[in-house]
C-alpha cells in the first residue's frame, strides 16, 4: 500500500502541474483572442469572462487524458532515472502492480472525461452560442468601448466615447458618424449624451446635450453646420443571428439511435475520450522505461508524436464517418485497436518477451544434466 501511494502522489502532483501549464497556455490564448473580439465591436466586453469559463469546460475533454498521458510518462520516467523503479522491481514490485496502480487512477480520471464528454462539453457549446445570441439583441450601441473607434453592426454608425458610465448610459465628449441610405453624411459632436427609450415605440434613442451637426456629402464642400443644445440619434437595433447548433452541442440523449451519420460519428467521438484517457495512460508506463543515462524527457517527443498521430486520426476517422466512407461499424473503433496494438507490441517487448527467455534459460540447465 505504502508504494501503490507513493505512485499515486507522485503520478498526481505531475498531472496538476501539467494540467495548471496547459490551462495558463490555453486560457490566456483566448483570453486574448475574446479581447480582440469585443475590441472589434463583436462582442461585448461584459460576457468574456463567461466565454472563456465556456471554452475551457469544452477543451477538458481532451486536455485531462494528454495531461495523464504525460503526467505517467514523467512521473515514471522520474522513478526509471533514479533507480527506483529497479529497486522496486527489487523489492518484488513488478509490471503488473505498476500497471494496476495507473489504471486505477486511469479509470477514475476516465470516469471525469466521460462527464465531461457527454453532458460538459454539450451544454458549454449551447450555453455558449446562447450568450453570444444574447450578446448580439439590443442596441449597436451596448458594443461600444470607451476610448476608440468603435463600428458598428455594417458600419454605418461609428462612435466614439471618450469616457462612459458602467451601465453606458452616460457618455462624455461623443463622436457619431453615421452613413444615410442616400450617401449623405451626418456627423455629431457632443459635450456629453444619455440613452432614452420612446415609452411608445420602446425604440432607444442617444440624446446629446450642447454639440454640432454636420451634414453632407463626402468630398462635397456644401456642408450644413447646426448648433444644438440637445439632439437625438436612433440607436440601431442588432437583431440576434439564429442560434445554430452545430453537432459539437447536441445532447447525448439526442445522439442515441439516431440515424444521421454526423451523429453517429458525434456519438462515437465522446465514447473516444473516456477510452483514450486508459489506454494512454497505459501506453505511458511503456513508453517510460528509460535507462538511467536517458533521463525522464528522454522520451518525451515520442509520446507527444504518438498523441498527435492518435488525436488527427481520430479526427480522420470521425470526417470519414460523417461524410460515408466508412461504416459507422468500424467507425473510429479502428483507431483504438491501433492504439491497443501498440500497447501490447511494447508490452511483449519489454515484459513479455524477457519473461519467456528467462523460463527458457532456466529449463535449459536441467534438460542439459538429464
């Protein structure tokens, strides 16, 4: 028991580790990509956060089975360096109870993937596309960040804010230009302007206080100049683009039994990663039997590669299915068996192998004396 935990601590703290590196790189790549996104006016600054609390629920599918793969493999390359899996083995610790130890912590990070396979990851793709549909109803104006340029919807009304209140109601030293259908130009300048809704219409006005008015052609000299104490623009309204689901936010529940060979191959996909999250796991204690002199990175680019062929192929195999190439029999199942074959080629080779030509040595002395 006092070595099945030392195991676990040690392939756990590694899998944390990883896990935190690749969420830090993950998240603060989006992170940047949502900011640009609500900087552009497509987007409102106020559902980023929200966004990517989404997008990393999603990417754990995938990311808790590499960083288990790559947490076994270093932890026991670790323990291969310095020796300690030959004093185990020593000790009488041999494959088979190494194997059963990662297995287990295999199977209970399997279990986690397979929550998050099949509701997770669904429901943060829809609630996702909800936001977003949330996100564009309202006015063109809700986009709009202080201190730039900001266009709006097709752009035909561009604002700019020095300076506005939290809920943007209140602005302060405004900038509207906005395109009429005719090709005419009206500008305004404004000390500052609030947001007023017709009780009537309920349509949302911008009202400005103490500003000009210009009117115009572009590149005309017969401009209208207008001095006002208070003006008001309509705000266009941003009608909401139609929630598309695409089959990444498909319930579970919907998937079973169903015809469509898109869902089929969605349904598969999600079977995928609860299965790869074992038999990487497996695949790692193989690929980390290193000498001494290796060193526990020595292997490393080797397992990333096999990860990367494993995962395209995956995806390979799930186009096939979508678009009929192959049987949903066979599916992506064919990838696994490819995987599972690996693992017993290596497991031969290190144990297995090794095993029977010590039993033929030993039986060779007696039939020798006879």
């Amino acid at each position: 028991m006092i070595i099945d935990r030392y195991l676990v601590r040690e392939v756990l703290h590694t899998f944390l580790a990883v896990l935190v590196v690749l969420l830090l790189i993950f998240m603060g790549r989006y992170f940047a990509l949502y900011l640009a996104d609500a900087s552009a006016g497509e987007i409102s600054g106020e559902i980023v956060a929200e966004m990517l609390f989404l997008r990393t629920i999603t990417s754990l599918s995938v990311m808790l089975p590499f960083s288990l793969f790559v947490a076994v493999l270093l932890a026991f390359g670790r323990l291969y360096k310095d020796s300690e899996m030959t004093a185990m083995a020593a000790c009488g610790i041999g494959p088979a109870r190494v194997l059963t130890t990662v297995s287990l912590i295999a199977l209970v990070c399997s279990v986690l993937v397979t929550g998050l396979s099949f509701w997770g990851t669904p429901w943060a793709h829809e609630k996702a596309l909800q936001v977003r549909e949330q996100a564009q109803s309202g006015t063109a104006f809700e986009a709009v960040a202080a201190g730039q340029f900001n266009k709006i919807g097709s752009g035909d009304q561009v604002f700019y804010v020095e300076s506005l209140s939290d809920d943007k109601t209140r602005l302060r030293n405004v900038f509207i230009q906005v395109r009429r259908a005719d090709g005419q130009m009206d500008i305004f300048s404004a000390r500052s302007g609030y947001q007023q809704v017709d009780p009537v219409t309920g349509v949302r006005y911008l009202v400005l206080v103490e500003g000009y008015r210009y009117q115009g052609l572009p590149g005309s000299v017969n401009f209208k100049i207008h001095q006002y104490e208070k003006s008001a623009v309509r705000l266009q309204e941003l009608e909401a683009a139609p929630l598309r689901r695409t089959h990444w936010a498909i319930p579970s529940s919907d998937l079973w039994g169903s015809a469509r060979l898109s869902d089929q191959a969605e349904l598969q996909w999600r079977f995928a990663m609860p299965l790869a999250t074992v038999l990487l796991a497996v695949l790692a204690v193989l690929l980390s039997r290193t000498s001494p002199r290796q060193g526990r990175f020595a292997k490393l680019f080797i397992a990333i590669l096999v990860f990367v062929t494993y995962y395209n192929s995956l995806g390979v195999a799930m186009s096939w299915v979508q678009r009929g190439v192959v049987s949903p029999a066979v599916g992506l199942w064919w990838v696994h068996v490819l995987l599972l074959m690996l693992v017993v080629v290596l497991g031969v080779r290190y144990w297995g192998a090794r095993w029977l030509w010590s039993r033929l040595l030993r039986r060779e002395p007696a039939s020798v004396g006879r």
